[in-house]
C-alpha cells in the first residue's frame, strides 16, 4: 500500500481501481469529497447561490454573491408577491474554448444555471424595485408599500418599585 492510497484518487490523476475488493466503495468515497462543497446541485449541473434578506422600516434588501457572472446573464422577475433571481454562469472551458490545443485536468469553479424564488408578505411594485451589481453581488432593493410600513412606537419602561 502506498503512502497516497487512503487519499482521495483524483488527486493524484488515477482512477479507483473498481476490480479491487473495495473499487466501489473507494469510488462513492472519492466522489463524496470531491462534491464535498457543492452539494445536491453538484448532479444538476447547478450551483447554490448564496444570499442575505434583510428589512428595515421602510425596505426589503437581498443581497445575493454572484462572483464571475456578467450582468447581461442576470435576470431579476417580479410576479405579485414573488421576486425571482436567474441566471447562469459559463465555465472556464466555455469561455476560453476557442483556444487551441488546452486541455483541463481538473476544474473547481462552480458553473451552471441558478434560479432563487422568495416571497414576501406584499405584493411588489416591479417599477419600483432596484438592482444593482457591485463586486461580483448583486443587490436588490423592494420599498415597502405604505400598508406594509410598520411604524415604530417608543414605549417607555418604568420601574416596577
């Protein structure tokens, strides 16, 4: 047994060898730590997108990381009381195909579809919502509408003696 044969194989560009007496499991094995950080969407060709909401008095603000995803391959929807957040990002060997004669021996960086659905307590005026991208996230602001504004009562706390 070498040094190396309790490390995942595709680290070290060979394959498990699936006529030994654990192939299949060292496979499965393989396949879980490599797919460690992707999840599920790792088999659909799809990746998570990581996202924030938050609120305020008067707003809605979701901000979701979209690193390496050109604005024109963003698409924010608006029905009733749904925001949605599509898009897709290419990969490497997509980008950079037309070179000649480049050969990938491993790739990383998540690529695909992605589709994020959220739906607020109101519905959305689609005139009135902003987005914006700023270093690879993109911010979408929604203004509450006047009946969703909640409006804020100081109570005083007095002393119970």
């Amino acid at each position: 047994m070498a040094n190396t044969d309790w490390l995942p194989a595709a680290w070290f560009g060979k394959q498990a060898d699936a006529n030994g007496p654990f192939g299949a499991l060292r496979k499965q094995i393989d396949s879980l730590i490599d797919d460690f950080d992707t999840g599920m969407l790792s088999k659909t060709d799809g990746f998570a997108v990581r996202s924030n909401l938050s609120e305020t008095d008067k707003e809605i603000c979701i901000t979701a990381e979209l690193p390496g995803i050109e604005m024109k391959d963003i698409d924010v929807e608006v029905t009733g009381n749904r925001i949605s957040v599509k898009g897709e990002k290419k990969s490497e060997n997509e980008e950079k195909g037309e070179e000649e004669g480049r050969e990938f021996h491993r790739i990383e960086r998540h690529s695909g579809s992605f589709f994020r659905s959220m739906t607020l307590p109101f519905d959305i005026d689609p005139d009135k919502v902003d987005a914006a991208v700023k270093s690879g996230v993109l911010t979408v602001t929604i203004p509450k509408p006047p009946e969703a504004v909640t409006k804020v009562k100081k109570v005083e706390v007095k002393s119970g003696d």
